[in-house]
C-alpha cells in the first residue's frame, strides 16, 4: 500500500509507477538475499534482525522526508535488501531460540503474526495518508519501525545469549560423510 501511495501521491509516477517501485524492492531482495550468506556461521545474529528492521524504518522515514523519484528507487531497493536480511536472520534466530518441540507452534504462530501486521498496515495506511499525507504516512511507518527493532534489542540480545548451541545438530553434520570436509563454521 506505501508503494502505491508513494508512487501516486508523493511521486506522482502514473499507472505504471508502483510497479517499478516494486520492481526495485524486488531487486534489492535479491541482492540482500545474496547477502544473506554471510550469516551463516555467525553467532550473533539479533543485530542482523535488528539491522533489518531499523533499515527499513530510516528508508521509509527518509523517503517521507525527501520523496524524490531517484530516491525512491534506491531506497526502495534498499528496504527489499533489508527485507530479505530481516527475514532470513529472523527465521533463523527462531530455529536458535524456540526448543525443537514448540517450533512448528511458533512458526505457525509468526505466519499469522506476519498476516496480520499486513492486514492492519494495509487498513492503517489511507487513514494515515488523509490525517497528514503521503510523507507523514511513511514517517510514521519508518519511525514505528524504528522504536521497535530499538525496544526489541535488549529482549533479543538476551534471547540469543540463552539459546543454547546447536552441539548435537553440529556433531551429526559432522559424522554425515556429505559433510565431513565441511569446517565448523560451515556446518
């Protein structure tokens, strides 16, 4: 919904325009896709998550302050190379934290939470854009964002801290004659 506000009201990009801002979002997808293997063997990956949400949050706030066509695009770009970071260390660091027994609970229970957070993004955004316009709208947005990948940090830093390591998960990898000349971090 930000797309199209964006690309109609602050950009005024025509018919065609939220369809090249997500365009842009896909291809910064891919590119942070491509980064995401750089988390794999890290430890620490709530900053990861962190990173990605507060990213997102300063994109949006920075387009509702400088809504330029030029900018749009890289930002954009930007926010699906979040994204896709935001996503995979999220998953990931759930797969670290919940013990294996709840995790197809709590899996399920992030899908609906992910639903739900874009069904009441999409219903939060026209009363937004008509309480303050289009910047004010992406303001808003990127600045809740912004507060809450900064309240969530102390919570997920300690989760990461009491997650147990992966030893027993690590040692049949090794065992596996697929992965034996694989090195720990690897693995």
């Amino acid at each position: 919904v930000l797309e199209i506000v964006l690309a109609a009201l602050a950009l005024s990009l025509g018919p065609s325009g939220a369809g090249y801002l997500g365009a842009a979002f896909g291809a910064g997808g891919i590119v942070g896709a491509s980064g995401t293997i750089g988390l794999v063997g890290r430890n620490h990956i709530a900053t990861a998550v962190l990173g990605g949400a507060a990213a997102i949050g300063i994109a949006f706030v920075a387009l509702g302050v400088w809504p330029t066509v030029g900018g749009a695009f890289a930002l954009l770009c930007g926010v699906g190379a979040a994204r896709a970071v935001l996503d995979v260390a999220s998953r990931t660091m759930l797969h670290r934290v919940v013990p294996q027994a709840l995790r197809r609970h709590v899996f399920g229970l992030q899908e609906g939470l992910a639903m739900l957070g874009l069904a009441v993004g999409s219903i939060a955004v026209p009363p937004l854009v008509h309480a303050g316009g289009a910047e004010a709208a992406l303001c808003t947005i990127g600045g809740l964002l912004i507060v809450a990948a900064l309240a969530a940090t102390p919570r997920l830093a300690a989760m990461e801290r009491a997650a147990p390591a992966p030893t027993a998960e690590l040692a049949a990898l090794a065992r596996s004659p697929l992965f034996a000349m694989l090195g720990a971090p690897v693995l």
